[in-house]
C-alpha cells in the first residue's frame, strides 16, 4: 500500500488548507458571531493559521521523522510517557498563539453570545455523556474498545484477535472515569465562562486579558483540583504502559506499516508548508475587508 493510501489520500493536508473554513464554522457553532463580527474573527484564525503553518508545522514534520526510526524498536511505559510529553511540549506554542489572538477578540463579545455558548455548553456535555456513559456497562465497555480498536488500527493497519484481546483486556481495566471526566469538563466550561465575563465586565487591558486566558488555559489542561491531577496522572500513566504493551504486540509488518503511516503524515505536512495558500483564503462566502 502506498503512502499516499496510509495518510487518507492526503487527507490531512486537504484538513488542513480548509482549516480555517473548518474553525470558523466551529467557532461560529459555539459563539454565533454577528455578521460585523464575522471579519475580525476569520482575519484572527487565518492569521493563527499562517503563523502555525510557518512555525509550528515544520515542528511537528521534525517530530514525526524523528519517531519513525523508533518504530521498529519495543516501546517501554517509560519511553511512551516521554514521546507524549515532547508531543504536548510540541502543541503547546499553538495554544499560547490561540489565547493571544483570543484576546484580540474578547472585547467584542456581548452576554447574548455567552448565553449561547453556555447553552452550546450543554448540548455538548450531554453529547459526550451519551457517548462516554451509556446506562448499560457493557454498551459503554464496547465503545470505548471500538475507540480504543479505531485508533490502533489507524496506525498498525488490521489487528488480529490476540492483539484485539489486548485492548479489550487494556481497556476493561483502565482507570477511566467518564463521570469524573465529565464533571471535569463541566468546571472547564464554568471557568471559562466566569473567566469571560469577568475580563469583559472588568474592561481589562490586552495584557490583562492575555494572562486571564492564559491562566483559564493552564487550569483547563491541569485541573486545580487535586484528586482530579491524581486520578490524570494515574490515567496516563496506565494508558502509556498500554500502548507500549499493544505496540510490544505487534508484528514487523504492522510496525513497518505504522512507520509508513507516520511518513505519510511528515509528507502531508511538509506538503502543507510548501503548499498553497489555505482555501479558506478564496472562499467566496468570507465577506471582503
């Protein structure tokens, strides 16, 4: 199988150049901009999209070449907890850019579209309820294996029935608690919330909206409660030594097809990079400045 074939028919690459399209949508879905809105916000996400595909991208290539020699090898808890820390390492300059230029946007934002986002809030947390908590436990014990499958053959291709026991097995015995990982979304949203009202009712400076949302991020990837950090930690910390027992279960077509994989993503985006403009760039529907 080619490349080309492994990465979705450059799927990622055609994602990515609609980016834009893709975010202002979900966005809008979230915030419902008013139409004078609507051209300081797509110029903000098309701005983050251009610095991203400058900087960011050809980060994320260098990461994705430098894993794929370590395919081959057997993975430890150890040496996955790591490739996760350098992956989130590799992410976080985005989110930093992101909360800088929401910033920019803030001000401009009325009650009515944080009534709307607070009832979007709701729909989306009884969505995740009905996909992550189904009332019968083997129902919910299915499709979190079907997840958990979808992932893994993504990378290594077909998985033959030991190494699909693996992940049932894995799976059966997580720590995962929807409940508690819903009630954590819940906060998230709440703070997000409390922090937007407040830096809008405060009529706070850019620098001071910055930092608000900034911390609003820090405390959106690290929960401030304690038993939550714990019971995070624990979490991937088993899910690390879970991947390293899959990928020690594969075989060497499937880790070659894993390593093939991983090259067709650093392709996608070094084609991203040399590319074309994003599509978003020509939509016909963006309104002129």
């Amino acid at each position: 199988m080619s490349v080309a074939g492994l990465s979705g028919c450059n799927a990622l690459r055609v994602a990515y150049n609609t980016g834009p399209t893709l975010a202002w949508w979900w966005l809008d879905g979230y915030m419902d901009f008013a139409s004078e809105q609507a051209p300081q916000v797509k110029a903000q996400i098309e701005r983050w999209f251009a610095w991203h595909r400058q900087t960011q991208v050809p980060v994320y290539i260098g990461l994705l070449a430098s894993a794929q020699p370590h395919v081959a090898e057997p993975l430890t808890p150890l040496s996955t907890c790591q490739w996760y820390e350098r992956i989130m390492a590799a992410l976080a300059p985005a989110l930093a850019r992101a909360v800088e230029q929401a910033a920019d946007v803030l001000p401009g934002v009325g009650e009515e579209q944080l009534r709307h986002l607070e009832q979007r809030y709701v729909k989306v947390l009884d969505e995740a309820r009905r996909e992550y908590l189904q009332p019968d436990k083997e129902e919910r014990l299915a499709a979190s294996v079907k997840r958990a499958l979808d992932r893994a053959e993504q990378v290594y291709g077909r998985l033959d029935e030991p190494q699909r026991k693996v992940i049932a097995d894995a799976v059966a015995a997580s720590p995962f608690d929807p409940e508690a990982w819903l009630q954590e979304r819940r906060r998230r949203q709440r703070d997000t919330l409390a922090t937007a009202r407040r830096l809008i009712a405060d009529k706070a400076g850019r620098e001071q909206r910055i930092a608000g949302l900034a911390s609003l991020a820090e405390r959106s990837q690290h929960s401030p409660d304690p038993v939550y950090r714990a019971y995070d930690k624990k979490l991937t910390e088993y899910n690390c030594a879970f991947v390293a027992r899959l990928h020690n279960a594969t075989t060497p077509t499937q880790r070659q097809r894993a390593k093939a994989t991983l090259k067709g993503w650093e392709d996608d985006l070094r084609a991203v990079v040399a590319g074309p403009a994003p599509a978003a760039a020509a939509d016909p529907s963006r309104p002129a400045n």
